[in-house]
C-alpha cells in the first residue's frame, strides 16, 4: 500500500494511505510526497484528492479606512504607560525610595562619593537623583526594544532595511522559542554566577577587589540579576535571528522544490 507524506510550511505529517487522506480535511496550500515522486508537487494535483481538497478563500479587500502595518503614534499612551511602569519598577527596584542611612549603604563605592576621593559623601537626594538616572535611562531602552518588537511584527519588516521582509507566523514562532530561551538562559546565567549565594559569600566573592560592587549581599544580588538579564538577553535576539532565518531557510527550500 502507497504511504503519502503532506506538508504544510516546515510542518510535516505522514505516512497517510489514500483512505486516510480521503478522511482528512486538507486544503490546497499542502504540499504532498510519496516514493517515487521527484520531489513534493501541490496536493491540488493528485487527482485521487482532488475533489476532496478544501479550496481556500481569496484575501479579504483591506479599505482605506483599514489600519495597515504599525502604526507608531496610535500607540503612544501604550508606549508611555510600559515607560512608566519599568521606571517605577526599576526605581524600587535598585532602592530609590529607600531611607538616606540605606541609600548611602547602599550606593557606598567612589563612583557615588564627590569628586574629591576624599570628599564627603553624596546626599540622600543626590544618590535618589543617580538612581532615578540610571532607572530612566534602563527603563527608555527597555521599551525602546518593546517597540521595535511591535514595529517588526505588525510591519513585516526590519527598520532602516526595506528591502527585508519578515515573515509574521514564523517570525512569531521564533520570537517565542527565543522567549522560552531568554527564561532558561536567565537562570542558568545567574546560578553560574553565583546569585543563590548566601550574602555573605556573595560580598566575599564581588565586594572586594577593582570592580567592587559595594553594599552588600542583597546589593550584589540584585546586580547579578540584572546583569545576568542582559546577557541571556543578547543571547536570546541571536537566536531568535538564527532561529527565524533556519526556518525561512527551510520554507525557501521546500518552495523551490515545487517550483
């Protein structure tokens, strides 16, 4: 009995006898292959299946009216508000609405000292104005990735490069393989680093030496959190680069095949 493969962008399925596939509903965007086949042909044109096949519906007419692609200004209040809550959330976060006494044990290093090294120490407003820096400036890149993601997705391309347009269904399958790797990474990096360290081997393994986190265990932890969050990041968008351009890679190939 002749065994059929079906295929459908990189998915595949099969074997299927015939009475199987006579059983199934199949539209014409599938690819089928058997033994002896040179390579896979539209399932449109066997014609055992081919008054079994469900035709697709044309495109829906898109109205001038219709919103199409990003549309950046219609979503200003959104990017504000993801502003916002990172800020705030970062602003706890690293301490900002902590007590002086805790401020300056906080932010202890020279980095937070006056110019004068041996100057007296920066104020409690001072140190909440560093801190409120640093929060906006994590916060503005934060959501400026937010944005770009929103603008790749609804756009179907990448900015600044026109000419490359990006497939939507498989570049969202990559943005969440990318998403479950950025979870894992971001353990496994700060475990590596030693972040589930008691304070007192944390301060012993990172607060001493040229680049001394000061302040203590909870300081020194709340660092590698962030900076393991960085790093797995980065790894993260190159796999979802790797991952997304496999995958076309590998959509292309299977269209040449049928062409």
């Amino acid at each position: 009995m002749e065994k059929y493969f079906i295929s459908k962008g990189t998915e595949k399925k099969g074997p299927f006898s015939i009475e199987d596939l006579l059983k199934m509903e199949i539209t014409e965007d599938y690819l089928i292959w058997k033994d002896g086949f040179e390579k896979w042909i539209p399932i449109s044109e066997l014609e055992l299946l081919k008054p079994h096949i469900i035709k697709l519906p044309p495109e829906l007419p898109i109205t001038k009216n219709e919103n199409i692609g990003f549309d950046f200004k219609k979503n200003l209040k959104l990017y504000g508000l993801v502003f916002i809550g990172l800020f705030i959330l970062l602003f706890i976060f690293n301490g900002g609405f902590s007590d002086v006494h805790d401020l300056r044990k906080t932010y202890s290093s020279y980095e937070y000292r006056g110019t004068n090294y041996y100057g007296k120490y920066k104020t409690g407003l001072e140190l909440r104005q560093n801190v409120a820096w640093y929060s906006f400036t994590r916060a503005l890149i934060l959501t400026s990735i937010f944005v770009l993601i929103l603008y790749i997705r609804y756009s179907k391309k990448i900015p600044f490069i026109s000419n490359i347009k990006i497939n939507k269904p498989i570049f969202l399958q990559s943005l969440k393989l990318s998403g479950i790797w950025l979870l894992i990474l971001w353990i496994v990096v700060f475990l590596i680093m030693g972040g589930y360290k008691n304070e007192y081997d944390l301060e012993s393994s990172y607060g001493y030496g040229e680049n001394a986190i000061y302040g203590g265990g909870t300081v020194i932890r709340k660092a590698l959190v962030m900076t393991s969050f960085l790093i797995s990041l980065g790894i993260a968008l190159l796999a979802l680069f790797f991952t997304y351009k496999n995958k076309i890679k590998n959509v292309n190939k299977g269209t040449n095949q049928t062409s």
